[in-house]
C-alpha cells in the first residue's frame, strides 16, 4: 500500500485511512476515531502557496512548540516534568531497596 501511495497511485486520504484501520481506528468507535496530522501552519491567508515552505507545520517539533513563545513553554514543561518523574522514580528505587534490606536483617 505504501509503494502505491509512494507512486501517487492512492490519494493521501486513502493512505492515511488504510494506516488508521491498521491501526484498529473507525468512524464506528468514538473512542477510536480516525487520527489525520495537522499540517498546515497558513491560516491567514486567502489562497495557499502550497510551494511555500511557511505554508506547512515544522515536523522537527511537536505540536506544542511551533512558535518560538510556545517551544518555551514546552521545553520548561518537559523538563520540568521529566525532573519530578526521575525523582520519583529515584524514590521509588530508594525505597524499594530499603524495604528489601530492612526484610531481609
């Protein structure tokens, strides 16, 4: 399938739907409905310039962090949060590990 979406043989559409039933999603599952990505970053303007390389999204980053206001923000809510996992889990080894010697005595 992906050789003939390749050779312009399927239409996008059709490509990503084939994906998404792969995937097990279908509009007869709401809770499992059909994912598309979110391509374009153009919705200002009255005719796209599909040659124009603003027209589209930044795929180097996630959605989240498309301006440079946002990428802020994502990057102090990543780490920030990736810091109190690794904490956790630094307790929960700490822990462990002390529950197990103190058994163990």
């Amino acid at each position: 399938m992906t050789q003939r979406w390749v050779r312009g043989e399927i239409s996008n559409f059709q490509y990503l739907m084939h994906l998404n039933t792969l995937a097990g999603r279908s509009y007869n599952d709401l809770m499992q409905y059909p994912v598309f990505p979110w391509i374009l970053a153009d919705y200002e303007s009255e005719e796209l310039d599909l040659s124009h390389p603003a027209t589209f999204r930044d795929f180097c980053r996630p959605m989240g962090a498309q301006s440079p206001e946002r990428l802020e923000q994502f990057k102090k809510r990543y780490f920030v949060q990736a810091g109190r996992c690794m904490c956790a889990c630094v307790r929960v080894h700490v822990c462990a590990r002390t529950c197990v010697h103190a058994l163990c005595r």
